[in-house]
C-alpha cells in the first residue's frame, strides 16, 4: 500500500447508508490523505452524483465495479455484499477494512477497536474487521480497566439507538413516534392497535425492545453473542465470561451501555476513573451524565457513573455511551486505516 | 376494620396524581367492596369534583381533612405527606397502605409485593408499605425462582418509563418528543440546545438517562439504592447482592428490568418457566418478546427471555415489564388491602 501524491485510493463500499455517508464525512474532517475516492453501492443507487471534497463522484455499481488500484476499501454494505465482494479487493491489493459481521469470528481475521487493540491490525492478510457498534462502545469503557486488574466477568445490558439498524430502522422510528403521539390514552392505557412494523418484529415508537438482532443459542441473539465472542477476541480473553442483554430504544443515534465488570483484583473507582482517563477516544464524566444525546455527532465515547460494585469484588459499573455510527463504525474504521498508514 | 354494609371505608390520599387515578379506576373494576369512598389531595385541588361509581365526590383538604372513620387509606402523595398524615389515619383506626419510600426501610413496617410476601402484610401495626415500581416488577419475575433455588445475586438493569415521576413528567417527555422532531438533524449529528428540563436534569424525549432518582451513597442513586433493600427485605434476603442501575427511557408507561439472577443451585430454563407460570399475576411470554407497550393498562407482569446465564453458574437472565402505574404502583395497593379484606 504505497500512497499516490495526495494519498491513497479509497472507496466506500456501501457509501449510501447511514454508515456510508458518515465515513465520506469523518474522511474528510479527519484529512485523511486521499489521493482518489470511489462511492460504491447497490445497483438501486449505482449512477447517482454525491458532492465531495474530492469533487463530484458517481456511484458505482459494486456488482460490476474493478477492485483494481484500490489501497484501502471501507465496507459497510451488509455481511452478504461483504461476503461476496471483500475478497476480490483484498485479491486485488486492497486492504478492506470491513464493518459487517462476516469476518469477526474468523479467527484469521483480526477483529480492531482503535486505541484498545492497534497492534492486531498489522496482521492482516487483506481484511481487517470493525466490531459491532455495542461492543465497541462497551470496551471503550471497560478495556482500559481489563488492561490494568485482568477483567473475569462482565455483565452487559444495552440501549441501541436505532440507527445501529440502519436509514430504515430510524424512519420507523420517526412514524412511529407521530402514530403514536395521535394515541396518547393507548400509551397510557393500553388498547393500541399494532402500527407499520417493517424493521423491527414490534413497535419502537416510545417503547423498548428487548431483543436486538435474531434469535441464536441458548435463548440469546446473534446481537447478544456478538458482545461475547468479540469482547473474548478483542481482549484476547478466551475464558471471560460476558452476561449480555440487548435492548433497542426510541434514540435516533448514540448507543449506551450498562456494565457491572469483575476484575482479578479490585480495582477502586479513582483508579477506574485515571485508567479510563488515560484511554485515547474515551472522556471521562465524572460528575455529570452523558446520555446518547449527548454522544451523537462527536468521536469520544463518554464514560460516566463509574462506582464500585455492591458485592465485596471489588467491580466496577459503568456507563458507556457512542455514537454508533460514529465510533461504533465509521470512526473506527477509518481509524484502523490511520493506524495502518502511520505503520 | 369491619366492613359498612357495602363494604369498607376507603380514602385515596393523592386522588389528582396518576397512582391516585389509576386506584380509583382498579376499585371501580375489580369491585372493591367499597361502601363509602372518599378522595383527598392537596389544597390546590381541593374543592373539585371528580365522577365515580360512588357518585360524585369533591376531593378534600389532606391538611384539614379529619381521617376518622377510615377503614383504608391508600396514600400516592410523595414521601414528605406520607410522614405527615398516615400516622393520624393510622392513630384513627385506618390501615394505610402507603405507596411513598417514606416507610419502606422502617423494620417494623411490611413492605408488601401482593403474590409474593402476602403473609407480611398481617404483621402490620397501621401502615403497609408499597414497593417502589421497579422493584415490585422484577420481583414479580425473580421472586419464584427464589422460592424454588434460593438467590444468592441479581445484577438487574431497569428502563423505566416517564410515568413513574408523575404526571409532569410525562407532560416533559411529551413536549420534548416535539421539540426534538423540529430539530431532527440534531438527534443524528449534535449540536442541539438543551431544551427546556423541569422533572428531569438533562433530556428525555429521544434520549434515555442512565440516572434515576437522586445521587445517594456509593456512586448509586436512592432509587438503585431501593431495588437493593426492598429486594432485600421483601424476599427476606437480608445478605442478598443485587448490582442495581436505574435508567429512564423515553416511555410513557411500563418499566422493563434486564436480570440476570445466580442460584444456590443451578436452574434451567425449563424449570425457571414453570415456577414462574405457577405465580399469580405473571404471564410468561416464553416464544414472544413482552414490551412496555404491551403492559401498558394490564394488571400481569410479564416475563420474556427467559434463558440460561452463560457463565457456569446455572443462573438465569429474564426480561420483566409491567405496568408502573398498576402493579408497579395502585394494583398492588389495593391486591394488598384485598389480602387483608380475605383475611
């Protein structure tokens, strides 16, 4: 990967998605050295012009578009497109740093929170995977105090926003919450009849949904077996046991959550605060709490509620807030690109 | 307390607040054996005349109200009023049941969850002390899976609905869904002006607030505070861990509490299932995903996700939701006082 005169060749695969278009914008606020940029996306939206810093671009059709003379390709485009078309970039020279979930569990495959696991990304043969958004937000917050006590134990409850589901998902988030609002008495009383459901099985317009992704073993979801087969891998922690619930809410942007961790040894909450502090991508609230509002549109993952847990173990809970599409993606993505140019 | 020729002589103290609304509308359906009712709130809304089943009633002067003759009063009018006036009902002969935290921690008071501890009810000496909302759900679903295995932890993480602070609340939840709908660009990029917070210290609508109630000992809020001492009393668990925290959602109705519960010895789902569909006002959703919409006007509590703990400690992870207005609140008033009518 040798940089061209003003940069790499990047493209974004996926470029017209809610993730997609949050990459083009953190790529050119961040600067990062782009010599050439390609939007890619599904034939639907294959033709369309997108202004960019990089001038006027045309999407391109993933399915009939040349990998070649790409150095780095940002994938959002859904774990299927990335199945099928990840590896004709990589083989064709690119590295693809890919934001699905098809290649996290590959264990040749190096799976990259920036600023907790950077060394992994060096061992890439071509593609480099970005957790899911909720495990990441989780570790911002809890692998800087897995570095310093060893973590055993992490029991992990969630409040994803709906764009974590995409531009749809947070349509039918914004009509539901109108029908809804026309139901007053149905909210309060019950008696409500079931509004549009397209994303999710039931409604999300002022409710919760305990049950993010498709049902998988034991009673959890793929969601639920994400934050623990990828917390092990990124921690590089086999035998951590991860106790997850995740809950969508009626947010736009900004996924929360609430985590009680066990450590080795105890670990008290000034130490918790000073480790977490000293964690590049991570602000500390000490005093005052951050919700997903407060997370939406800036890069940092807020921390805040750190207390010691009630049993005598010695834990710590805490309460990690993103910006999913931002560090819980796109960021991260680009990220890893950053660590990788800097070498 | 014997009976009028209809029935009892019933006051709601806090008639105008939405606990005291709901009372009255759950005696008037469940047929409470009412012979005379009597409704009282503060000065402001004294003088009002509210229609009933009991014709119609002008709500009294808690101040100046003489509380002799009451056989039940039922009091929703916060913590402060509680200290001040169920002392005289209960110096009049009454027996209060006191929804408030006013007397909850007091050993000598019982703290009562109708289906759960109902035999704690008949110690009383005047005043019966109602659980705060969220503990009363996730005892509804954890409490016979103590019966059955004895519980030794319960890490329990709750999202609870705007009702559970009052009326104004939900007006402020209300309001803010508006405002925010104007400024929707705000929910996925930032850059949002506080809007205006009354009830609450930061933004609800379109958000949800890792903070519940007011900061106590610990780093924990009085109401995490709460979920671990009346769980502690109610289930007679005096040594019991609970690793509590209190979010607020973006929900009119309904409180929603992720547990994940360990055992003196393992339980399998199967098992959890079946002690639980065996207590009364419980409904088990075990292939359908139970939501604060769904309880919302219902008297059940209801469990979904009923699965395995994935460490080996044969625990179990539930999903609750109930109904804060009902059982959360005025149902388990009145269940109580049924207790104590049936004798």
């Amino acid at each position: 990967m040798k940089p061209g005169k003003d940069g790499y060749n990047v493209a974004i695969v996926g470029a017209t998605g809610a993730v997609g278009r949050t990459m083009l914008e953190i790529l050119t606020t961040r600067q990062f050295p782009v010599d050439r940029l390609r939007l890619l996306a599904s034939s639907r939206s294959a033709g369309t012009v997108v202004e960019t810093a990089w001038g006027d671009l045309t999407i391109e059709d993933l399915a009939t578009a040349d990998p070649s003379g790409t150095d780095i390709a940002l994938f959002s485009a859904g774990a299927d497109r990335s199945r099928a078309f990840a590896g004709s970039f990589a083989a064709a020279g690119a590295v693809v740093i890919d934001n699905s979930s098809a290649f996290r569990s590959d264990p040749d495959i190096p799976l990259v929170v920036a600023g907790v696991n950077d060394h992994a990304a060096f061992a890439h043969r071509g593609i480099i995977a970005n957790p899911n958004c909720t495990t990441m937000v989780a570790l911002m917050g809890v692998a800087p105090l897995a570095r310093i006590a060893g973590l055993r134990r992490m029991v992990a409850t969630s409040y994803q926003s709906v764009s974590g589901s995409g531009m749809a998902a947070m349509d039918e988030l914004v009509d539901q919450v109108a029908w809804f609002q026309k139901n007053r008495d149905a909210l309060v009383f019950g008696g409500w009849e079931e509004p549009d459901v397209k994303v999710y099985s039931r409604p999300i317009g002022w409710n919760v949904l305990p049950f993010a992704g498709e049902m998988a073993e034991d009673g959890h979801t793929n969601e639920e077996w994400k934050l623990v087969n990828e917390s092990r891998k990124i921690l590089d922690l086999p035998a951590l046991v991860v106790e997850p619930t995740c809950v969508r809410v009626p947010v736009m942007v900004g996924h929360g959550i609430a985590a009680s961790c066990y450590f080795d040894r105890p670990v008290d909450r000034q130490e918790a605060i000073e480790a977490i502090k000293a964690s590049p991508g991570v602000q500390v609230w000490a005093d005052r709490v951050a919700t997903p509002l407060d997370s939406a549109g800036i890069d940092d993952v807020l921390v805040s509620r750190i207390r010691p847990t009630l049993s005598e173990d010695g834990g710590i809970s805490l309460w990690a807030v993103g910006d999913n599409l931002r560090k819980g993606a796109a960021l991260n993505t680009i990220e890893i690109a950053e660590v990788l140019v800097a070498g």
